[in-house]
C-alpha cells in the first residue's frame, strides 16, 4: 500500500473537502477521490461520506485515523534515521500569522543551509488549532501563543520571544492611555484568542469598560485598521509590526503580566528531537527575544 494514499485521507478528513485536499497535494481531485477509493476497497469499508462539496469521515474512518496517522509519521521519520544528522524528510510546522511573515522568512532560509535535505511544510492557523492539531500528532511542532493554563505533561515549550502589550492609535483623541482608549472607537484584539486574553486582563485591572467597535483576530488587519484612524488597539508588539510607521502611535505597557510569549511547542517523546532542536536554536536567533 503506498503510503500517498493514506495521506490524502488524512488529508482530505482535515480539510473536509476531496478538491482542498487535491489542491494542498497538488493532485486533481479524480486522483485524490481514486486513491480513496483504492482504501476503501482494500479494507472493504466505506471512508468518506461524500457529497458535490464536502467530505466527511464514517466511523470506520474515524477508527481508522489514529493508526494512518502514526504510519505516515513514522514513514516520514525513516529518513531521518537514514541521514546522520536527522535533518531530513518531511517536518510538518504549524505557525500563527504573525510568525508566517515576522519569524519564519529567515528561520527558512538558516534551515536551507543547515538542513537541505529536511523538508519543512508550513500550517497555518490559530494558536488554539494547531495546539489542538499538535494533540492529535496531525502537525510535529507549533510557534504559538503560550496558552493561559499549564501545558500538559507531554508536551514541551521553547521560549522565542516576549512581545510587550502596546496601544496602537493614529491621530487619536486624548492625551493618555486611558483616555485613548475611552474617547475613541476601540478594535479588540479577539478576546477569546490567547493573545487577546492579555488585552482583556489589562483592561480588567484598569477598570476600564469600553464596547469593542471592531473585534478580530487578525494583527496585520488591526495595525491597518488604526493607520486608518479607525480606532485604536490593544495588541501585542508582534515581530513584524514596525511602530516607525508615519502616523502610527505606540503606547507600550512594560508589565510582563500581559505579554505574549511566543512559544514552539512539541512532544516531548518527538520522533525528530534534533529537528525540532535546529528549528528552536533558528527561530531564536533569527528573531531575538
């Protein structure tokens, strides 16, 4: 059995679509929905629940999934017991937004040199998914927010960097934080996210109530928001902001009470400890805390 095969179910159970998981693997859909097919005639069970625009699993998939996903990672592992080093085959990394464009760029291109043969392949996602994602050994490791409860015992924290909370505002009404944030509109950084519990935290302690005019969980939207002098935030000083911006205003709040601590979480029983090592020692050095 080729083991394509048991990732493009994997796949496509992930992404809920026969044509999303095509379009990750590079294949046609017809390509994807036969290798299925070859499954489910080989084990005599149906997989998928399949529609015109969606795919979901059986039961029998579901029971399934837990062993096709140990297989696929052991197989991916094999070459790195092949290399010395262990700096090789694929290496699945989730990372929030704001370590796609501010952290990972250089990261990638000291990888390119330390380890050309290791194939690192980027998830996006929320720190709340891919912690999920890490769970399930659906990804190998994560650059996350630190979440607000203990990690559980198997799972393992590098520090990356801290990143202070600081008031974004553009031309705005009031001669002080609290007036900033009380005499204009306010966009909230999602409150349910992480990230965005610091902000609320803050605003609790201060004893300041204020309705959120706008709420997402997206930074680079927020920083664009405010340059427009739509409002003014309460964020994270995330790497890739650059308060040289003209226009932009910053108002860092040095507590460390309500800093995000960027983190790159794994196992700690990972089947590429040295990978998972070189990327820590990269993602530190190309981003200092």
């Amino acid at each position: 059995m080729d083991i394509r095969y048991l990732e493009s179910l994997i796949q496509t159970v992930e992404m809920g679509s026969i044509a999303r998981a095509a379009r990750a693997q590079n294949l046609t859909p017809a390509a994807v929905g036969q290798r299925i097919a070859t499954l489910e005639k080989y084990f005599n069970v149906q997989l998928l629940n399949r529609n015109a625009h969606k795919a979901s699993p059986t039961e029998n998939c579901l029971n399934l999934l837990p062993s096709a996903r140990q297989i696929v990672s052991e197989f991916r592992a094999m070459s790195a017991h092949i290399e010395p080093s262990g700096l090789a085959g694929r290496f699945v990394l989730g990372a929030i937004s704001t370590a796609l464009t501010g952290m990972l760029p250089g990261t990638i291109r000291y990888l390119a040199g330390v380890a050309p043969k290791l194939a690192l392949q980027i998830k996006p996602g929320t720190s709340n998914s891919l912690f999920a994602d890490l769970s399930e050994r659906r990804i190998d490791a994560a650059i996350i927010a630190l979440p607000p409860w203990a990690l559980p015992r198997g799972v393992q924290a590098e520090l990356l960097r801290e990143e202070p909370l600081v008031l974004l505002s553009s031309n705005a009404t009031g001669d002080n934080l609290r007036a900033k944030l009380e005499q204009n509109p306010y966009i909230c950084y999602d409150a349910e996210s992480w990230g965005g519990l610091r902000a609320s935290q803050f605003l609790r302690d201060r004893h300041i109530r204020i309705e959120p005019f706008y709420e997402l969980d997206a930074l680079e939207a927020i920083e664009k928001l405010v340059l427009q002098g739509m409002g003014v935030s309460l964020v994270p000083l995330w790497s890739g902001l650059d308060l040289a911006q003209a226009g932009l205003e910053a108002d860092i709040i040095d507590e460390d009470r309500y800093a995000r601590r960027i983190v790159l979480v794994s196992p700690i029983d990972s089947a590429r400890p040295q990978i998972v090592e070189v990327l820590a020692d990269a993602l530190r050095s190309s981003q200092p805390i």
